[in-house]
C-alpha cells in the first residue's frame, strides 16, 4: 500500500490556509455584529414607552375622558393594571433591554402609591359595633340558608340589598330571632340588635331600573321600587345614622361601551344625601355597583371613608362570588374609628358579604 503525503501534495496547507482565513472572515464579521448590535440602553423601546404609559395612565387616571364610561370602566379595575408588569419584565428580559427594565420603576411606585397601603393587614382587635353588608341577589337559590349564615356572623347591624318580594318573608322569618329591630324599604332592608328610628327612603333615582331585579318586580313598580333607607341606630354612645343602598347596575353594550348613567345618577343623589346628614356619626352599607377609585364617587368619598382602606386587610375583592375581582360592595363611615374589614365566605348570592367593625 502506497501513502502519499498531505505535505507533499501541498493539499493539507492549502486547507489549513483556508480554514484560517475562514476563521478570521468570522471573527471579522462577529466583530462587526457586535459592533453594531444596539446597547442594553437602546434595545425595547417599544417596551420601554409601554411602560412609561403603564404608569402615566394609572397616575393620571382621573384625566381619562368618561367618554362611553371610558374613565369608570379603566378606575374599577385600576388595581390589576399591575398584573402588566410583570408581562413587561418577561419580555424586558428577553430582549435585554436595560431601559425597559429601568422604565417599569415608574409604574411600579406609581401603583405602590396606590395600592400599597391595601397590601398589609391594618385592622385592630377590638371594636364597639360590627356591621355587615350583603347583596342576597334576585336569583338566591337559598335565601334561607343565606339568611341564618348571616345571622351567624354575629352582625349587630345586618344590611340587604337585592330582596325580592317573592324572598322578603324567609329573610324576616329567619331573622327574627336575632335581631328584633328590622326595617325594609323596598329592595332594601336593615336588621338591626338596637332599636331603629326615623326611617325613611332615599330617592337614589332609580327610573329605568334593569336586571333580574327588576324582572322580578311588576312593569308598574319598577320605577317607583326604593333601593335605599336612611334610619338611626340607637346604641350606647348616641345616635348612629345607617344608610342602606343598592344602586343601579352597570352594562356594556357594544355601541355605547361601560354604561353608568344609571349608577352615577344614584350616586349623585346619595351624596347629597349624606351631605345634608344631621348627625355626625354615619355609616353607608349597601352594593354600589363600583369601586371607590371610581369618580363617580367623588360625592360620597369627600365625605365617608371606606373602612377597608382604613383598616381592612388586603384588597376585600366582593364580586363575583365565584372569582372575585372587585369590591362594589361597600361600607364606608364617618364620625367612628374604623377598626377592621373583611369579607365573609359566600352564600348563595353572586356577591361575596362584607364585614366591618367600628369604634366609638
């Protein structure tokens, strides 16, 4: 067998010439890839002004037109645009970008400014009177059962929204025992372990009611049907004034987008109610149909503090039962320390109860 040389025929240094010129080629052209590819600082702009957005459209929210219930609709779920975040820092990551990540501090404390104060437990032990508010729903499979776990709360002042004429009987029988005070308007209803006075409804303008609730009344009562009460509760320290209201429902409709004429006109006529209050200790329960960041609140609010932001722990998410994601349902004070809020476990309503107590 003969061998023939790789030096010899000059083949193997013709490869090993090439090889290092190819080699070198690719060192040249890494070079200029990397010489050319854009610094942390410059990748993701997109996410970069995603996330300054992010926070300018939480920190200016009550600059968003109300166009179509524009406004309400981005206030009442203002809390989860933080869920955004963490989306933006995924893709932030993956694209390196140093100023994206740098960018997501803004909404980042912005949201913190918020929302932070809802994420540690502020309630105290104590406390003189405890309330509890509750949509029982218009389609409340069991409002027997819903109205002996009530009971069982140990509620001193119990509030209803949404009774039915068909269930106003079983909640009034099964809570009798419990609470020998009681007083319904309309849809509306308070039972209470003091005595009650100086009761009477509060037009929240309810025209053109909508929903199951008003299915279940006459055409004929549908407009003239209270949902809200104002009386006084008699307790040790004084007179206590407890509004109870259920205002109107919210709809998305595809040409006219987040509907909240209904709502916002209820909650006009309920602040000026609370405005022209006598007394200086007052207390609103009921479903409101939006949250407290809502400023078609701004009436109530300037003068009642929500109890949960005051002394609840964690947000106290109420609607819907199944998958909460906000708290329409509120109780709000003024005059009393708020001293706890929560949320007590569900029934056979849509809405989750709530809970608080109160100090003198």
């Amino acid at each position: 067998m003969v061998r023939v040389d790789a030096a010899e025929t000059g083949y193997g240094g013709a490869d090993r010439r090439d090889t290092g010129a190819g080699t070198w080629r690719a060192g040249i052209r890494r070079v200029i890839r990397i010489g050319s590819r854009p610094g942390p600082w410059k990748r993701g702009p997109v996410l970069t002004a995603l996330a300054l957005l992010l926070g300018l459209l939480m920190l200016l929210h009550a600059r968003i037109p109300d166009t179509g219930g524009l406004g309400s609709l981005a206030e009442t779920f203002l809390p989860w645009f933080g869920l955004f975040v963490p989306v933006l820092l995924a893709g932030a990551l993956w694209r390196r970008s140093a100023s994206a990540v740098a960018a997501l501090l803004v909404p980042v404390m912005v949201w913190l400014n918020l929302f932070g104060g809802l994420l540690g437990d502020k309630s105290h032990p104590d406390s003189d009177l405890t309330l509890v508010s509750h949509n029982v729903s218009a389609d409340n499979p069991d409002p027997a059962g819903t109205a002996r776990d009530l009971a069982a709360s140990g509620a001193d002042v119990l509030a209803l929204e949404e009774i039915t004429p068909q269930a106003r009987d079983t909640y009034e029988k099964e809570l009798a025992k419990a609470y020998p005070y009681h007083t319904v308007q309309g849809t509306v209803g308070l039972w209470s372990k003091l005595p009650l006075s100086d009761t009477r409804t509060v037009d929240v303008a309810m025209l053109g009611m909508v929903g199951p609730l008003a299915e279940a009344l006459p055409a004929e009562e549908r407009a003239a049907t209270p949902r809200a009460l104002r009386t006084t509760v008699a307790t040790d320290q004084g007179p206590l004034a407890v509004y109870v209201a259920h205002l109107g429902s919210v709809r998305v409709f595809p040409r006219n987008g987040f509907w909240t004429d209904q709502r916002d006109a209820g909650a006009q006529a309920l602040g000026k109610a609370v405005a022209a209050e006598q007394n200086e200790r007052v207390v609103l329960l009921g479903d409101l149909n939006g949250t407290m960041d809502d400023r078609a609140f701004d009436g109530i609010t300037s003068r009642l503090q929500s109890v949960q932001d005051a002394a609840g722990d964690g947000f106290g998410l109420s609607w819907p039962a199944t998958f909460p994601v906000a708290r329409i349902d509120q109780i709000l004070v003024s005059g009393v320390r708020p001293a706890s809020s929560w949320v007590l476990p569900a029934t056979g309503s849509d809405h989750l109860p709530v809970a608080a107590g109160i100090s003198w």
